[in-house]
C-alpha cells in the first residue's frame, strides 16, 4: 500500500494569530526535513503553503493548505491553517482533521481573540498541543510576557523545552534541554549542528531539566513514585512521562526559534515525533463514533486499516481548470483510487476520481491510502464539506462543527449582462468550497446579496470570483427590507368602471382593514351577502389586495400583519370581469390603508457580540447609540458577551467599528428576530428618501 504505518503517522494543524509566523515555520519544516531545497518567503510569495494568488497578494494565508512530509521514520501532514478572524472557519475544519496542534506565538503580536477562539475548540476536541514562540531574537522580558499570557488567556503553563542562543542580539542556535545540547542550524541549509552546552548555560539546563521530570513524573502515578524515591527518572521514563503528559492534555512544550532564521525547528521536529500521539493513539484516548444514517443509533469505529470505510471531507476546492478536490481524513478502512463509495451524509452513491498527496499545490498520485491518513480526492461529483464517506453495508455519519456563521452583507450586481450567469455560477461553486460564505436572492428588494464572517473573507471571495469565473460585480451596501403595516381599521370603496364600445369593465367592492398580531401576516375574509358580488368574482377581490400590498402607501415596501374583509359591493351582469375587480379590490386597498394608520416596519435582529473584558463598556455604549436594547451580559472565559437587540438598518456595516472598538479582538453574529415599527422620525426620513428615489427611477 505504500502507507507508512499508523504509529509512525502524525496528523497536525499549526494554529496562530495572523501574522505570528505559521506559514514561515511550516516552511523552515520543510528545509529542515529535505523536502524543499531552500526557505519560501512569505512576503516574496515563493511559500509552498500560500501557493494561491489572494495568499500571495496579500501575504498572508487565507486558505488551509496540506503538507506532507518525513523525520526520522515518522511521516507528518501538517496542514497550515489562515490565522485572520474572519476566515476562522477554515481553522475550525482542519481541527476536526488532525490529532493534535501546534500553536505559534509571537511577541510582537502575542495572543489575540481569533487564537483564543480557536483554543476553545483545541479544548474541546482535546487535541494534544506543542508550543513554539517564532522571533526568538526578541528580549527574553517579551517571551516572560508571552509565558504569562499563555496562563492568563489560553489556561495553560507551558513547559520551556528549548531556549534561543544569542549573538549580539541576533538568534544562531537553540539549546535543547531535554536532549542537552546545543543545536546550531542556517537559513540557506538544511543542515544543523549538534554541540556541547555554552558553559553559561548550564544553570538554566539544570532548573529547566527539573522542572521537566517534575511534569514527566506527576502524568503517572508509578512515574511519580519512581521520581520521589529515586529524585530522578531515567531516559526512558522521562519520555514516557512526557509522552503521557502531552497525550493526556498535563503537559504543554514550549520550544523558542525563530522560522525566518530556521532556527530551533530540529527539536520542535522531534517532539512532533516522540510526543504527538500518531491515529491510532488518538483512537485509544478518543474512540470513533458516529450515528447511523437512518437514526439515532451510535456507530462505533475502529481506527484500523481492517475496519470497514469511514471518512470525512473537511476541504474542498473547486477549479474551473483542474476540477474538483476533496481533502479527506480517512478513519477506518482503507480508500482506493477510481471506487465507488457512499455518502453517508447525503445517502447517494459517489465514484471517486485518483488519490493524491499533497506538498501545497503539487500532488503526487497514490494508488490507495489506509486508516488515519489525509489525502485528496479528485472529481466527487456531489460531496461537500462536512461530509462523512463509508462503506456502504457499514454506515457511519460523523458529527460536523457549526462553523462561523455570516455577519456581514453586501449587495452586488454584475458588471455587465455578459457576467450575469458567471456571477451566479461562480458564487455557488465558492460556497461549496467555503461554507462560511451565503449568497441569497432578496425577494423584496430583488438584490443578490453576498454574505460573509467579514470584510477581508468578502474582499477574498470577489478577488476569487474575478480570477476563477472571470466575473466582476459592482458592490454597495444592501437595501434594507421594511415592511409597511396598519394601527387602526377602516373601510374605504373601490369601483372600477371603464366603457369602451362594446363590452365596458366595472367592478365594486367594499373593504375592511384591521390590523393584525405582529406575525401574523395576512388574512382575507368573505363577508358578503345577499350575492351584491357574485361568488366567482370574490377569488378575483383577494388577487387584487394580494398584488396592492406589494406596495404600501407610506414607501412603497411590502403590507404585512393585516386583516382584509370585503363585505360590500355591486356588480353588472355584462361588464364585470375578474379584471375589473381585481383593479377595483386594488384601488380600495390602498384607500383605505391611507386611513388606517400606516407605519413602517424595520427588520430587528438579536445581536451578541463577544469583547475583550476591557472594551465591554464602549461596545454597550455604542449598541446603544445604534438604537439598540441590551438585552443580557455575561462573562464567558475572558471575554464578555453581550446580547442585544438592534435595527438590521444600524448594524449593516458594525464588522470595521467592532474591531475599531476592540482592537480587533471583537466578534458578533446576529439573526433576525421580529419585525419592530420604526420610531417617527427615522421613519420620515425613510420615506422622504423612498419617494426621491422613485421619483428619481421615475425620471430616467
């Protein structure tokens, strides 16, 4: 099979704040493995991880990428995930992959809401972590700093592994202290040097190398009584206790280098090795279990290449020129090239297309993969993310994250009538490969309105749309669906008389409007008697008030929340038509909504938003100047939620002045709640601006 055994098998996911250095360190991985002749740059755009024209653009990674790659006898795929808030969901998926991560921390950024937000789900998930501190040339009072953060923000104590050696403030080497020695290594090579310890620094090895047979010692009970009888454990004991400690969630590494500089990497490398539990450790601590399509019943798994199939399609990428691929994490079983699998999600059969590896961009084609590998599936034909693929006499579905919902709208319009199918097929193929996108067709105010988690994710899916379909919209905020409704009743008569030659039209009716529960939405009743209109005219009325609130009296917008009666009317044995009352029940509608009260209506929506503890006050203060009602604050973690109650129309554009106010550390979601009236004099203005813009249309 060509597959490298379960235990010599890692799968990782490196986690950071954007900027901290993630795709620059999986790099120095690669040189320091052999597996590329020399570093990338992030800045240059010669990374393999950020291989995708917005990631050079930008220089930063906005997608996950998968590399696969081998030290000593272990074989990794480290997939290097975007750091930036609103793509967290990319993040979120690839947790849902892997067996364990490694954080990245930088001093100059240190650890921001969108990594605290992630560790929540590392928590979760219990996956097993190592920590390397990139820019290890900084003052040691900024790594104290960071050491501190990790307690104060993420729970945890690192366990210092390795520390920089320094040269007239420039970083040359590290010292491993499990290993105690001194490990040099070069940008422009992938070699390193192993040396003895700087007698300086023997002290440091001594206090560090007991504080880690301490945490070795306390991940077991028979290890922590060898270690307070003997003062010590042996080698073997203390990777033991280690491995344990890591595995079991006590322990957290700590490893210092810098990736630019490629230095400190070696000993990262090897804990990845010794430490990380391969997906067969994983299975022991975290059994496989799923549900069975057809109902509640739990499915069990074992993580073997015997077991029967189960995988789950964490990525997907869809090119207009390549095709199809699907990322999958294979759990059980094993996957060949060109079968035929079943979707368990979607309960249909699939054909798969080849197998491949993955290096960033390069694929190097595989016959067949076994259980806990990452692979990728060419041209699945109706499988999305989230999707669990198995064998079809053995049906497992694997749970799925709920993933960042969108919070932010724009509406858009193609460029051309030429661009009018790219745009509608490029957007639904860039939801397929990003869930975190929406895209909807507005019913009320016939817009197509693009949705995402924030400004850079829509920024990101344009740039996409542009390069991949070749489509260009024009962008501008989406137009606000109000609602009109009444407050009082009344009657009003509408009669519709038209003489022609020949056949004329006359139609006649009376109607009653009163208004009804918010909610409840439109009613129509036959009061008629006596046959003043004839039965089959009374379908004929409703159309009518049906079609006259598609557009209210005040502005134009859509009548909810009313309760029509006709009750009155006439009719002539020649000229009436369904027509006839059709226009007369339209006519009377909006005669009598003039004098029942009109109001308008706005969209409310339920709003939390998540806050640094320290930003709380100046977010509330601002939801109030919205026209919001806090509704609930609670304090979650290290943040602070606060729910509210806000106008859709205040909180369209709130991404850019939530993280003004919160120095980016903010986050929200939002959902419609209700439909609320809108207080006097927003509404004048509303509707002064409703009738320019008609008249306006009107003129052209």
């Amino acid at each position: 099979m060509n597959e490298p055994g379960a235990r010599s098998l890692r799968n990782v996911a490196i986690i950071a704040n954007r900027g901290a250095g993630k795709t620059s360190l999986a790099e120095a991985m690669l040189l320091a493995a052999g597996a590329i002749p020399s570093l990338g740059s992030v800045t240059q755009g010669t990374t393999v991880s950020d291989f995708e024209p917005e990631e050079i653009h930008h220089r930063s990674s906005v997608s996950t990428s998968l590399l696969r790659y081998s030290w000593n006898q272990t074989t990794i795929n480290l997939l290097d995930t975007p750091g930036a808030l609103s793509l967290l969901g990319e993040a979120i998926a690839a947790l849902h992959a892997v067996d364990a991560v490694i954080v990245v921390l930088s001093p100059s950024s240190g650890i921001r809401s969108e990594l605290i937000r992630l560790w929540a789900h590392v928590r979760a998930l219990h996956l097993p972590c190592l920590i390397f501190i990139n820019e290890g040339e900084k003052e040691s009072a900024s790594i104290d700093e960071l050491m501190a953060a990790c307690k104060r923000d993420l729970d945890i104590t690192p366990l210092p592994m390795s520390r920089t050696i320094k040269e007239g403030g420039q970083c040359h080497g590290v010292i491993d202290v499990l290993h105690q020695a001194a490990i040099h290594s070069r940008a422009d090579s992938s070699k390193w040097q192993q040396q003895p310890i700087p007698e300086g620094e023997k002290g440091f090895i001594a206090e560090a190398r007991k504080r880690i047979q301490e945490a070795a010692a306390e991940a077991d009970d028979q290890l922590l009584e060898q270690y307070l009888s003997a003062g010590e454990l042996t080698a073997a004991d203390l990777m033991r206790g280690l491995h344990l400690g890591v595995q079991g969630g006590t322990v957290v590494p700590l490893y210092a280098g810098s990736a630019l500089k490629n230095v400190g990497i070696v000993p990262l490398l090897n804990a990845m090795a010794e430490f990380l539990p391969s997906p067969a450790d994983r299975a022991v601590r975290t059994p496989l279990a799923g549900q069975h399509p057809d109902g509640d019943q739990e499915v069990s798994r074992q993580a073997t290449i015997e077991s029967p199939l189960s995988a789950v399609i964490f990525k997907t990428i869809i090119d207009p020129f390549v095709g199809r691929l699907s990322y999958v994490r294979i759990y059980s079983g094993a996957l060949q090239t060109d079968s035929m699998l079943f979707n368990a999600t979607r309960k249909i059969k699939e054909k798969s297309g080849h197998l491949y590896h993955l290096l960033g961009k390069k694929h190097t084609a595989i016959a067949s993969a076994g259980a806990g590998e990452i692979v990728a599936i060419g041209k699945l034909k109706d499988a999305q993310t989230g999707d669990t693929l198995c064998d079809e006499q053995h049906p497992v579905c694997y749970s799925w994250p709920v993933l960042p919902r969108p919070v932010l709208s724009f509406a858009i319009e193609p460029k051309s009538s030429a661009d009018i199918d790219k745009v509608s097929l490029g957007l639904h193929k860039l939801i397929e490969e990003d869930p975190t996108l929406g895209f909807t067709r507005n019913a009320d105010t016939k817009e197509m309105v693009l949705s995402g988690t924030g400004q850079l994710h829509l920024d990101l899916a344009l740039e996409k749309l542009h390069r991949k379909y070749g489509a260009e919209v024009v962008i501008h905020t989406p137009k606000i669906p109000y609602r009109e409704t009444i407050r009082g009743t009344s009657q009003a008569q509408g009669k519709y008389k038209k003489q022609t030659g020949g056949h004329g039209q006359y139609g006649d009716c009376w109607l009653e409007l009163s208004p009804a529960a918010r909610g409840e939405g439109f009613t129509f009743n036959n009061r008629v008697v006596g046959g003043v209109i004839p039965r089959n005219f009374i379908p004929a009325v409703e159309k009518g008030v049906v079609e006259a609130m598609q557009h209210g009296t005040l502005a134009g917008f859509p009548v909810v929340d009313v309760r029509v009666a006709v009750y009155d009317g006439s009719y002539h044995v020649v000229d009436s038509s369904e027509m006839s009352f059709k226009i007369a029940a339209s006519m009377a509608f909006k005669k009598a909504m003039e004098s029942a009260h009109p109001v308008l209506l706005e969209p409310m929506m339920t709003v939390e938003v998540e806050a640094p503890a320290a930003h709380i006050g100046a977010v509330i203060g601002d939801l109030n100047a919205r026209r919001g009602r806090i509704l609930h604050v609670e304090a979650r973690g290290h943040a602070e939620i606060v729910k509210a109650s806000v106008p859709l129309a205040e909180i369209m554009t709130y991404t850019t002045t939530l993280n003004s106010l919160t120095g980016g550390g903010g986050s929200y979601v939002m959902e419609l709640a209700r439909y609320d009236e809108v207080p006097r004099e927003v509404a004048a203005k509303i509707i002064e601006e409703a009738k320019a813009t008609k008249q306006t249309v009107a003129a052209h």
